[in-house]
C-alpha cells in the first residue's frame, strides 16, 4: 500500500493529523469552508472507537479559534458493536464541538444504517443544534426522509450515493439519481431556512442547480478534497458557498478504494489531474 501513498495524496490530506493541518490550513486561507474527516469505519473495538473519538477531540480542540465542521462515520464510532456507545461518544463529540462554535455532520453509509444514522442525527441536533447528516437520494426512501429532517431541523447533505444497492432499495439509473439529487436540493431551498450542502462533482447537474433554482446562500456546493478543483475556484469566485470535504489518516487505503472503485471515476480523476497539470504549464484557454 506505501506504493500507491504518492497516488493517494490526490485524495487524503495526510497520513495524520500532523500533516493534514497546512493542507486543511491552505483551503481555509483560500476561503474555502472545510469538514474534516478523519478516515476509517466500521470499527472492530471499542479501543478503536475510543481511539477515533480522541482523535476527533485533538481536531475540535485545534481549530477552537475557527468555525469548521467534522464529518463523522457513525460505524466508527460504534454504531455497529454498541449503539449505546456510539451514541455517548457522538454525543460527547457534539457538545465538546458545539462549545467550539464547531458544527458535526454524520456521514452515510449503507442501506443497513440509515435509519440508525438518521435518528442519531436528529437526536443529537434536538439537543445542541449543531448536527447534521448525509443522505443519499438514490435511495427509494430519501424523499420521506428529507421531509422528516426539514421538519426536525437537521442540515442535509445531498449526496448521490456510493454503495451498491439492490433495486428494491435503491434507484439504479444515473439520470433517475440525478433527477433525485436536483429534486431534494429543490426541497431544502423551498422548505427549509437553514444551512444545506449538496455533495457533487457532476458539472450538469451543479449548473441545473444553479440556472434553474433559486440562488440560496444557505446552500453549499461541497467537494471531495482532490476533485475538480477547477470548478471549485469557479465556483468560489462566483462568490458560491463551497465546502471540501478533507479526509486524513492511516486508515486512507479503503477511502482512496472506494474514490476509485468505478473505471469510470479513475478515467474522470485522470482525465483532470492531466487538466490541471496542462492548465497550470500553459494557461486555461476558456
């Protein structure tokens, strides 16, 4: 796996926290908002939650001068050995962040998950209104679930969805999922007043969102640390909220896995590291 450490530095931030910070430093200088996420899942001990949690409390604790939000993965936390103890440590992480100014946002896994995940969101945001929630809306549930979350208070972030799931469960057509993703950001621009991100790199769909709905200032364009950062300064510049999603850690080889899985996307980080590196030696010609 050291190997293929050079390739993965496209997409994690750094190995630890130590040399993640001037990465995460640069983007918030830049003017960039950012949601850390300190890699792993699905952990097998409870010595490993505890090692997570520690760890999310030195990133609380470092940045208690500036207002970032944590993306946490419930599974590592827990959720899957004892959801008694994912949720004390969740909770303790929501209050030691909610003192910070620091907003978390739970990330979504799998199918087998999202009810756990949802309401752990709602739980812990009735209680310090700082906590939100991913939700994928190529799932056939999403649209109830969403009104439920609008209802509740919970920030939402929109994803397209990136595990495999039966039919049954979930839509399976690109053009259906992206209908969907476009039909939840319009919910949480009609319905709700509060803070909503829609997670992203499909270029078509962010340009419907942004020529066919109305402009929002409680909406964030949000972006895997790595991808299009074209169209992240773009959009920046645009004065659009954008946020980066920065992932950091030991634990990057099943992250980057998942960045890749599809022939697609390796064929679509490919095609813009070449990009990026031509649009840096000669100029953008647009």
């Amino acid at each position: 796996m050291k190997i293929l450490y050079p390739f993965a530095k496209r997409f994690i931030a750094g190995h630890d926290f130590e040399s993640a910070k001037p990465e995460i430093q640069k983007l918030m200088d830049e003017g960039y908002e950012v949601s850390i996420d300190y890699v792993g899942e699905k952990s097998k001990t409870i010595k490993d939650c505890r090692q997570a949690f520690k760890q999310y409390v030195q990133i609380i604790n470092f940045y208690k001068n500036k207002k970032i939000d944590i993306s946490i993965k419930p599974s590592q936390l827990g959720l899957l050995i004892n959801p008694t103890v994912s949720y004390g440590l969740c909770f303790k992480l929501a209050g030691i962040a909610k003192k910070r100014g620091h907003t978390i946002r739970l990330d979504m896994e799998d199918s087998k998950v999202t009810d756990l995940t949802r309401n752990l969101a709602i739980s812990l945001n009735a209680r310090f209104d700082n906590v939100g929630v991913a939700i994928q809306a190529n799932l056939h549930r999403t649209k109830e679930d969403l009104n439920i979350l609008i209802k509740k208070g919970v920030s939402v972030r929109l994803v397209k969805g990136a595990y495999a799931e039966k039919e049954k469960i979930a839509l399976q057509s690109p053009e259906e999922i992206e209908d969907a993703v476009f039909n939840g950001v319009a919910e949480l621009i009609k319905k709700s007043k509060i803070t909503h991100a829609v997670g992203t790199h499909d270029q078509n769909l962010i340009e419907d969102i942004i020529d066919i709905l109305p402009k929002s200032k409680k909406l964030d364009f949000e972006f895997l640390y790595g991808i299009r950062r074209d169209l992240q300064k773009s959009l920046k510049e645009k004065q659009y909220n954008v946020r980066v999603y920065i992932p950091f850690g030991e634990d990057w080889f099943p992250y980057v896995v998942r960045r890749l899985k599809e022939y697609k996307n390796l064929k679509f980080v490919i095609v813009n590291v070449i990009k990026e590196i031509y649009e840096k030696a000669f100029g953008s010609r647009s």
